[in-house]
C-alpha cells in the first residue's frame, strides 16, 4: 500500500509541473503590461522600460519560466504581488482557510442530504418521493449558482431580513454562502447515488440477504450502500476538489475574502503572479483530495485492494 501511495505522489509531480508551465505561458500571452500598471497611465516609456528590466519582464520567456519554476518549487516562494507588493504566499496562506471551510462545509451538506434522498429515491422507485427528489434534482443541476445565491440574498436578507447579505462576521455569515453552493452538490449527489443504488438493490447478493430474512434497513445501509458509493467518492471528490476553485462566484457575491475572490481581482488589476499562485495552490489542493479518494476506494472495495496487494506480491516473486 505504502508503494501505491508513493507512486501516486509521484505522478503529481508531472501534473503539477503542467499546470505551473500551462498557467505560466497564459499569463505572458495575456494583453497587458504588469510595468505600465504598476507605475499607472502617466509613467514615460524609458520608466516603463526601466521597471521592466527590474522586474526581468525584458527577459526571454525560457528564462522567465526558469526563474519561476526555481522560485516556486525550490524556494517554496510564490513572489509578491505588483499592486500590494505583498508576499504572495502569506496573502494565500491567509485566505485559503475561508475557502476551505466553505468548501468542506458546502460538501458535508451535500453528502449529509444528497445520500438520504437518493436512497430514499431509489428504495421507492417510481414513487411520489422518487419524483420529487428528481425534479429537484434537476432543477439544482439546472440552475445557474450566481442565480441561486442572488435570489438568497433577496428572500432572506433583503425582505425577512433573517441573515446579512455578506461579510465573515460570524456563524450566521456562512449561512447563506454554504446553502448557494451545496444545493447543486446535494443534487449531484442525489442523482449519483440513486444511479448506484437501482445498480446494486438488484444484485444476487442482495436477493440472497433478503431471502436469509434480513431486515430491510440492513439490507439497504450494510449492504446495498456501502457498494453504490464506491462511484460516489470519485464523484464526491472531483465535486470537492472543483468547489476549492468554484466558490468565487459566492465569495463574490458575498463579499468572502478568500482564494477565488483573490484571484479574480488578481485578473481585473492584471497582477499575474497572485494569479499564478492561486491556480498553483489550487492545483496542489485538488491533486492531494483526488489521492485521498483513491486511497478511500481502496480501503472500501476489497477488489481495487486486492489489485494493488496483489501487484505488490508478484512483483516480489
């Protein structure tokens, strides 16, 4: 196990170095001088020139890319910003825990109600219930999120006036931001794991279980389920890793300073190194949660196990 683990890391490695040279190339082929923004509209030409021989913006792109890759990977040092002349790493470092929280947080609401429905859903097949959890779950894969967030705000701080439209002042502050980003979740969820339950409820085994008189409820929760999430936990973590990035648009619209609302303004001020930084971090972010759920999947199903323990002893004969 410990030999599959290490191979996985590895090949982060590769993924990670693209995602840096990808990101990287963008930013030089994006309009804009970093100089003439700096310095503002009424910088000269030789000034403009000036600062750009101090910021290497003169050099050729291989040793640009060089000198990054050096800073970022060796150094641990994503640069500092032109607009604050901040520490990059300290501003990411800052702001990555708000959208960590929002992030987990929106995803134990979507597991936490998306398995129970689609469960619910698929035990009562072509029932009432069944119906309505899937027009629900059609309208929430439907609806645009920036939509949804707006009309929260509307309903619930702008006429009842329950919750604040924005801001991290407190618990009641997460309310609104966490329910417009979980509900499209709870609904991918729903439709996943009613997918995998009608897949599995109708399995040998289960009508064995049954046949043996086990109770329904141990039939649908200590044998059906566990095997229907299997697919879920890809799901559920691409759905999580892609959140992380995903939350912009409700740290816009409510005013959370975290990574996405960061990076946006990073592009607007055209202050590519915050850029480059935040889509890095990302990048890292979404490549450990992918490992974390493979190595979940192993410890669940006993076949992909087998395949690595397995492979690990031929390879010793």
């Amino acid at each position: 196990m410990l030999k599959y683990i290490l191979k996985r890391i590895l090949l982060m490695i590769p993924v990670i170095l693209g995602v840096v040279i990808l990101v990287f190339t963008l930013m030089q082929l994006t309009p804009g001088d970093p100089a003439q923004v700096i310095l503002g509209p009424t910088a000269t030409s030789e000034q403009i020139n000036e600062l750009r021989n101090e910021m290497g913006l003169n050099d050729p792109y291989i040793v640009q890319l060089g000198r990054y890759l050096y800073q970022v990977f060796l150094k641990g040092d994503f640069g500092t910003s032109y607009i604050s002349n901040i520490s990059i790493t300290t501003e990411l470092m800052q702001r990555f825990p708000k959208t960590l929280i929002f992030a987990v947080a929106g995803m134990v609401l979507s597991l936490g109600i998306g398995i129970p429905l689609g469960v619910n859903a698929a035990v009562k097949q072509n029932s009432l219930a069944d119906y309505g959890s899937m027009t629900l779950a059609l309208i929430g894969t439907s609806m645009p999120g920036f939509w949804f967030a707006l009309v929260l705000i509307l309903l619930f701080s702008a006429k009842l006036g329950w919750l604040p439209a924005y801001g991290t002042g407190g618990l009641k502050y997460w309310i609104l931001p966490i329910a417009s980003t979980a509900f499209a979740g709870i609904t991918t969820m729903a439709r996943q794991v009613r997918s995998g339950m009608l897949e599995v409820i109708n399995s040998d085994y289960i009508t064995m279980a049954k046949s043996k008189g086990v109770s329904k409820k141990n039939v649908i929760y200590r044998h059906a389920l566990p095997n229907a999430l299997i697919p879920v936990i890809t799901v559920a973590g691409m759905s999580f890793g892609s959140s992380l990035g995903g939350t912009l648009i409700a740290e816009t619209i409510f005013s959370i300073p975290g990574v996405g609302v960061y990076i946006v303004n990073a592009v607007n001020n055209r202050d590519y190194p915050v850029v480059q930084g935040g889509v890095i971090l990302l990048a890292v972010a979404f490549s450990l949660i992918m490992l974390a759920c493979d190595l979940l999947m192993a410890a669940i199903d006993p076949r992909i196990k087998a395949q690595i323990t397995g492979g690990k002893k031929r390879g010793k004969k």
